[in-house]
C-alpha cells in the first residue's frame, strides 16, 4: 500500500521535540504548528535515524534490529506516511500533501479562537509548587476532597431544605455590590487558571503563558497554556484538566454552606446568590464537551485521542470523498472512525444549534429592527 521509494530519506522537522508518553508510546509535538503524534514504543527507534541521511530500507535494517523481530519494509513506510501527513518531515507539504503548519494555526483557526497571552506561567507557579511540596500532602488531599464532596452535596441541600428565597431581587444591589459581585468573579475566573498551571506544575510540566480569549467572535474565555500536559501520563492530563472545574465546585460548596448559615444581609445573600448561578453556569460550560474547554479535553484524555476535535472534523470532511471511494488509504482503526463520526456529528449538531439560537435571541433582542 506504501507508495514511498525505497531510497528516500525522510528527515524529522527541526521543530518537532520527542516526548515521553509513559502508557502508550512516545509524543511527538511540533513547537510552530502544535500539532502532536503519537507513536509507539516499537516505533521509536527509529526516531534518531529520521534525520535525512537513512533511506527506508536503512530504517528497516535498524528497526529489526531494536526489535529483534522481522519488520517488512511497508510498514515502515506506512509509519513514514503517517509522519509526512501529520506534518511532522521537512518535505511533507511537498510529498505527503500536508498541510503547511502555519496555515492550521493560520488565520481563520486564530480569529475563530483568539488569543491574548498576558503572563509568563511558570515564573510564580514554580515557587508556589515548591511551597506546596513542603507542606504534608495528606492533609492537603484530604482537605481537598472534602471541598469536593461539599460542593457536590451542599448546592442541592440548599435548594432542598433552604427557608432563604433563592431568586434575584432587582434593586438590592447597589454599585458598590456589583462592583464586590464582579470582582469576585473575576478572581474565582484567575483561581480556576492558576489550579490548571499548577497542577501542571506540581506533576513536572511546564507552565507556558495565561491569558484571554474568545471563541468564534461570540464565546470569551480565560486560557492557561497547558501544551506541556503532553509530557504527563493520561490520569495526570486528566488531573489538569479537572483542576479548573474543581476550584469552582469547591466555592460553589464553600458558598451554599454560607448561604445556609441564614447570617448574611440581604445585599451579602444576593451576591453569593448571582455569584453562585455564575459558578453553576462555568461549571456546565465546562462540563459540555462540544466546546473546547476542560470537558472535552477530560473526554478526550478518557478517549485516548488527544486531538479528537481536529481529527473528528477532518475525518467528516473527507467522507464525501471517502463514500465516493476517491479517499487515499485509510489510517484510521474502526474504534478511531466510530468515535469521530460519533463526535464530530453530535459537534456540528450543537454548533448549528447553538449559533442560532444566539442568532434568534440577537433578534429578539432587537425587535424593532424586525419590521
Ligand atoms: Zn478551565
């Protein structure tokens, strides 16, 4: 199936690093286009050879001897193939058709996905985790996991038994009230980003930048780069991910057990109130795994297929050709096809649907201009 000359030498672009993968294999992350590939242990050997001087049958010399075993010649060109299309050798644009990577992370890709980066992550992550790394873990965890259990349990015993009028009440706030509510927020927003920088710098990676953003011109959103969560293994990616959605449980349970207390003024219960719909509605966002926040980088970590969204769309993109039987070779196993028509049309589906239903409340939101 492997259409490669035997006497051709494929070299590794200069801008891909090789990360460990403990579980799996091993990540290969392109730095410009941030593409990553994964490829397995028995693949790896052949990492350092990839340097434009080995031809393919080289490669296979080398491979069977790291392996010990047999290795044919065409599957060492299909892992060359593989390579070239996920842009990783200096000439696949040219031989293998793939994208240039400055185009992926192109224009259209960044207004859709904008983003401002504000602070240099690990500067004052590294000296908090070695704070951390002092004090007694135990109780630290155990703490934690009571915050958790608190914010999962409180907010509904609240809703069940409160004799407190859980409502908005026009009026009751007056500036210096919104401005505390809107501070309050903002911080909680900052806590939720700094949980993920940490965590990724208490497991060994590395913090990039934070900053601010806004999906398709409609959605803001606050980032931390986590790129280096690639060096973890799946369960430390996935403990990134949640760390965000945890802090904001951990208030939201902090909040309804104030609010129950039945101590606090009027314009005090009406802050926690807003603020606490405000926790609810993040943590739902965030729980919805169509949009690219913290839900859907935890379903694509469970899903082993770190870069689902991509490859979910373009897996529907090339379906007219694939129907018509006009797609090249297929790489993908069936488990990787079920789970990107699965996502990717249930995506499409929730962004046709939600867009126009900002669509229809931008409308209804201007009735005038309707006549
Ligand atoms: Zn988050």
């Amino acid at each position: 199936m492997a259409v490669l000359d035997q006497s051709y030498k494929p070299q590794l672009h200069t801008d891909v690093e090789v990360l460990p993968d403990s579980e799996l294999g091993f990540i290969l992350h392109h730095r410009t286009g941030g593409q990553n590939c994964r490829i397995s242990k028995h693949a790896q050997p052949l990492i350092p050879f990839l340097d434009g001087q080995h031809t393919l049958t080289d490669l296979q010399s080398h491979l069977q001897q790291a392996v010990g075993r047999p290795v044919s010649l065409d599957q060492v060109a299909t892992f060359i193939t593989l390579l070239g299309h996920q842009g990783m050798l200096v000439d696949s644009e040219a031989r293998f058709d793939a994208k240039p990577m400055q185009r992926r992370e192109g224009c259209w890709s960044r207004l859709m996905h904008l983003r401002i980066p504000l602070v240099q992550g690990d500067r004052f992550l590294q000296p908090v985790a070695a704070l951390l790394r002092r004090l007694p873990a135990a109780p630290l965890k155990l703490l934690l996991v009571l915050l958790l259990l608190n914010g999962l349990i409180a907010p509904f015993l609240l809703l069940l038994t409160s004799q407190i009028q859980l409502s908005f009440t026009p009026g009751i706030l007056d500036t210096s009230g919104l401005m505390i509510l809107a501070a309050l927020i903002v911080a909680e927003i900052i806590v939720h980003e700094i949980a993920h920088g940490l965590s990724l710098t208490l497991l060994g990676g590395q913090t990039r930048d934070f900053g601010v953003g806004i999906h398709y011109f409609l959605i803001p959103y606050a980032y931390t780069n986590t790129t280096d969560a690639y060096r973890l293994n799946r369960r430390g990616r996935i403990l990134v991910s949640l760390a965000g959605p945890m802090v904001d449980l951990s208030l939201l349970g902090i909040n309804a057990m104030l609010l129950s207390t039945g101590l606090l003024s009027p314009g005090a219960s009406q802050i926690i109130i807003i603020w606490m719909s405000f926790q609810a509605t993040i943590l739902l966002w965030n729980a919805n795994p169509f949009l690219p926040f913290d839900g859907y980088y935890v379903l694509a970590d469970l899903l082993n297929e770190p870069a689902l969204r991509r490859e979910a769309f373009r897996y529907l993109r090339s379906l007219p050709r694939r129907l018509l039987g006009r797609a090249a070779a297929d790489r993908h196993t069936p488990r990787q096809r079920r789970i990107y028509l699965g996502y990717g049309l249930l995506t499409a589906v929730y962004m046709v649907g939600f867009l126009s239903y900002g669509f229809l409340l931008t409308l209804a939101a201007f009735p005038n201009y309707m006549r």
